[in-house]
C-alpha cells in the first residue's frame, strides 16, 4: 500500500515576493474535489501565496482552461485537480491520457503547473489520496507546482505567454496582396 512507504519530501518552497495561483478543479465527484481543493489551498497558504479558484465541467478542460488563464490572466503557477475512476468503457483511458498530456505540454511550454488529476480504479482509493488527513494529493499538487515556481523564479523572468500568438496586430489572409505570393 503507498500510504505505508517513506519517501523524501522536499522542503516547503519559499519566496520573497508575493505568488498567486489558479487552481482548476473537476468537481465530478465533488467531495473528493472538496478535500484535493483544501489540501491545495492551505499548501499554497502555508507557502505565503494567493489562490483563485475555478470549476470546469471535467478533467478534459483543466489544461484548456489553464492554457486560457495563461494567455489572458496574471497567475505565477497552476494546479490541476480532479478524479477520474475507471468504468466499463475505454472513456478512462482516454480523459486520464489526454488529461495528463495537456498538463505535461502546458509544463513543457514553461508553466508551473502541480498535476492532482487522480486516476484511480475505485472511490475508496480516491478517498485515501484526496483527504488532507490520508495522503493529500491537493496539498502535493501545489507543493509541486510552488517547487517549480521556485525553480522558474531562480532561473529568470517571465517570458511571453503560451499558445497562439499572432506578430503583429494585423490580420493576414491567405491570398491577401499584403502577404507574401507563394503561387
């Protein structure tokens, strides 16, 4: 059982200026996301930071969403909550792959971003990783994500936002006269 490992757990990150966080959550099954929603937040708390927070109907738009938070709002850093269990169909695989995979690419595009999408075989397993009490995979989550915020923080500024950026503020047409003649 993993609730009876030791494993290393870093320090607390620390900062001296303020952060703030978006924590998206899937609250499908809605006390699981209470309790991964509450580890979060007293993590980031407990770290000296701010959260905002925000619901999105599944755990296939958390990463959409975090995409959109990125380009358009202020946030130092992510965390991605939900619970996803498997059922009799392969939708299972499908939400925990490309649930995980957005977040992964939204990481390797710079953000700072604490994955706690639980993808587990039944309620009982959730239950012991989203209670603050049990294993508190909200609060890991954020740990995570307040960890890289740390790193990005020591490494340098911020740099442009992710996703589509146009060059300049005007609209080009294929075909347009103004565009290049590819013919």
């Amino acid at each position: 059982m993993a609730g009876s490992i030791n494993h290393y757990v870093l320090p607390r990150a620390e900062f001296d200026k303020p952060v703030k966080f978006l924590i998206v959550v899937s609250p499908y099954y809605k006390d699981i996301a209470d309790e991964l929603v509450a580890g979060a937040k007293a993590e980031i708390e407990a770290a000296g930071g701010t959260w905002d927070l925000v619901e999105v109907p599944g755990a296939l738009e958390v990463p959409t969403a975090i995409g959109i938070a990125e380009r358009m709002s202020n946030f130092d850093g992510y965390v991605a909550l939900g619970c996803v269990i498997r059922g009799e169909t392969t939708h299972y695989e499908t939400v925990c792959n490309d649930s995980s995979r957005g977040i992964t690419l939204l990481g390797l595009q710079g953000l700072c971003i604490g994955n706690g999408i639980l993808t587990v075989e039944n309620y009982e397993q959730a239950r012991v990783r989203a209670l603050v009490s049990e294993q508190n995979k909200g609060g890991g989550a954020a740990a995570a994500a307040l960890h890289l915020l740390a790193l990005a923080r020591k490494w340098g500024g911020p740099r442009k936002g992710v996703g589509f950026q146009p060059a300049t503020d005007e609209i080009q047409i294929a075909g347009d006269a103004k565009g290049p003649d590819l013919a």
